[in-house]
C-alpha cells in the first residue's frame, strides 16, 4: 500500500484544499493498515483533531441502518422479497401493498417525500404519515434516492421484526459494543459534546448541475425529499445536543473514521471479524447485488443501489460510470452529504473510511476523498 503516496495527499486536503479535521482509515483483510488524523475541530484552530474525534457523517449512516435491517432478518429468518406490509400491516395503504423488504432499501419504495406533515423528532408521527403516503412514482418506475425518509422505514421495519427493539439500540448491541466501534446512531446525551461540530460549505455549489436546479425548484420532488418531515435542515441545528442524542438512520449517524473503516472490514471480510460471523453469504449477496441502476428521480443522475447500500452504476457494457467505490465491480458502501464516505470492497478485502468537519458541496464523495481512492487503488 503507497502509504507514503496516501500520507502526502491527505497533507494536501488541509493546505490545497481547505479541510480544517479529518480522518482516513483503510483496513485490508481483518487489520487496520492506515489510520491519518489532522486539522482541528474548530474554525479558529485552537482544538486539535485526532484520530479519536467523532463527527456526523450524515447519510454514510444510511449504510450502518440497512446492515442492522439485513441482520434482523438474517437473524429472524424473514427473506428481504418479504412485503413490507406482512410485518407493518399499516403500511398496505395507497397501493403499497406489494412493496418488498428489498425494494424498500433500494429506494424503490417512492416514499422520498411526504405530503402529510410530520416533525423529524417525532418518529411515531413521520412512521404513520409514511404508511398512509402513496408512492411518489408508480411502481415498478424505477428509483429515486430517499435523503430522509429511508432512516424511518428502516427503524420502524426493524421494530416490528424485533418486537420493539429500536434502530439505536439494535446498532450499539449487535455491532458498536460487540466490535468497539466510537460510531452512533444517537450519541448518548452524556457523550454529546465529544463530538466535532460540522461547518457548512464554503462555496457555491457548480452553476446548472441538474441536482441542485431541482433541489432550488420549489415543489420538485427533489426539494420535497430533502424538506420531509420537516425540521433538521441546517447544519447548525444538527450540531444541537439534542439532534447529536436522536437516532436519525438515515442522516445522523455520527463516529470516527476508525470506527466506520472497522465495520466495513467486517463486510469486507465477508461477514466475519474478530473470530466471530456476524453475516451469512446470502446476506451478504444482498449487499453486493445491485436491485435497480439508472436515472435517479431525486438525485437527478445515474445512481445504483443494493440492498441499502449505494454502488457505482454501470454503462451498457457493464463498465462502471464512476470509481466512488473504487474499480471492484462488488464494492457497495455509502457517502455522506459534503464529503464523508465509507465502503467495503470484498475483491480486495479493503475497507476505507473518510470523515471530516467542513463540508463541501455535493451529496456523492468529492475530491479530498476521491484523491486519496485513486493513489489506494493505483
């Protein structure tokens, strides 16, 4: 591994290209192989990052709640072609009847806006507005990336599967506790002011980009998505105790490079780590099987999506259109908002992770990440 190569870039991020704290990890094959922390956690540079500094990384968390749905499911033998509504009866309303486990985590539902109005702190409220919504696109129509929402269903999914067992306390007692991972899905109030605060993008983001035209475009689906359930929208309000201490699984997920890195060696390696299987094969299949490919209703491009996870969409002859998870046809994973990414290649058994505090503009990884894949890979 060019670990100088990798050093010397990650150097670059703070002196070219404004990052103020960060963290890398890569794992390969079960063990940590680089671990990089630098900056500060504070816009006047008087507090030191470290590898040990959490942070939110935002939609990266979506990853984190899709394992724990996959695992409930694995655990509770229930397959993810399983209808929603068999478990959550409420849901069987405005023609949702049919709608699968697995088309729910690949963003097939249509459910990436709401009409019905519903506070983002208020799980019960955005869960029973999501059963009664009707699909925001036909079925069958393709997908459309759900920025919010997909954290509700997936918590209420794992609730009725479990008996009641939440989405945070799902995370810390099947994979954070057991693996040691500083990573949460709802920090504990106690812990709150551990973590960095996230510092809002410097500038604009690029002039005609068809996502941010229709994210500007009051009414769009795009701009619905990313308003419903309302509430959270600024970065300000998410760096609240409050909003650091709720379970949000879709946005509001926050930990260390480390931690996240770890977990993915755990897909990485198949399932496996530390001498003990946490997924069987076929569980594992439904990660690395991309469900739906093609135009993004939401996202307004080309987007892939396993079971959860997001993918590198692949043109007609199968070659891939973009390298975020790196060249493996099987690595899946998922990017957070302004430059935050982890994913797991299972070719190579790499595991990478990248967290920072200063956002950049964009919702797929930017080019401090993208930078530091390509010198891994080459």
């Amino acid at each position: 591994m060019p670990i100088e190569k990798l050093t010397a870039l990650f150097g670059e991020n703070f002196t070219a290209f404004g990052e103020l704290g960060a963290s890398v990890c890569v794992w390969r094959e079960g063990r940590e192989v680089l671990s990089l922390a630098g900056g500060f956690r504070d816009r006047a540079k008087t507090e030191p990052w470290t590898a040990e500094t959490p942070v939110l990384f935002w939609s990266a968390t979506k990853g984190l709640a899709a394992a724990c749905l996959l695992h409930a499911c694995q655990t509770h033998g229930i397959s993810p072609l399983t209808r929603v509504a068999e478990l959550w009866p409420e849901f069987a309303q405005a023609g949702k009847e049919r709608v699968t486990i697995a088309e729910l985590l690949s963003h097939q539902a249509g459910l990436a806006a709401l009409s019905r109005e519903a506070d983002a702190q208020d799980h019960a409220a955005v869960a029973a507005a999501l059963a009664a919504e009707a699909p925001n696109w036909p079925s069958g129509a393709g997908h459309g990336y759900h920025p919010r929402t997909f954290g509700y269903l997936v918590d209420e999914m794992l609730r009725r599967i479990t008996g009641g067992v939440t989405l945070r306390d799902y995370w810390r007692a099947q994979f954070a506790e057991p693996l040691g991972l500083d990573v949460w899905i709802g920090m504990p109030p106690e812990r709150t002011a551990e973590a960095s605060s996230i510092f809002s993008a410097k500038t604009a983001p690029p002039k005609g980009d068809p996502f941010y035209t229709a994210f500007m475009t009051p009414g769009s689906l795009t701009a619905r998505a990313f308003a419903t359930p309302r509430g959270l929208h600024s970065v300000a309000s998410m760096n609240a105790p409050e909003a650091r201490a709720s379970a949000f699984g879709a946005f509001g997920g926050i930990g260390t490079a480390r931690g996240l890195a770890k977990f993915y060696a755990l897909l990485a390696g198949g399932g496996a780590l530390d001498d003990r299987r946490f997924f069987e094969p076929p569980t594992l299949d439904w990660m690395t099987t991309t469900l739906t490919q093609g135009p993004d209703r939401v996202l307004q491009i080309d987007t892939a999506f396993s079971a959860g996870f997001m993918r590198d969409p692949l043109d007609a002859r199968g070659a891939k259109l973009r390298t975020h998870f790196g060249p493996s046809p099987r690595a899946f994973g998922h990017p957070g908002a302004g430059g935050s990414h982890a994913f797991a290649d299972t070719d190579t058994g790499l595991a990478f992770a990248y967290v920072m505090n200063q956002m950049e503009p964009g919702v797929l990884p930017g080019p401090k990440c993208l930078r530091l894949l390509a010198a891994l890979y080459a």
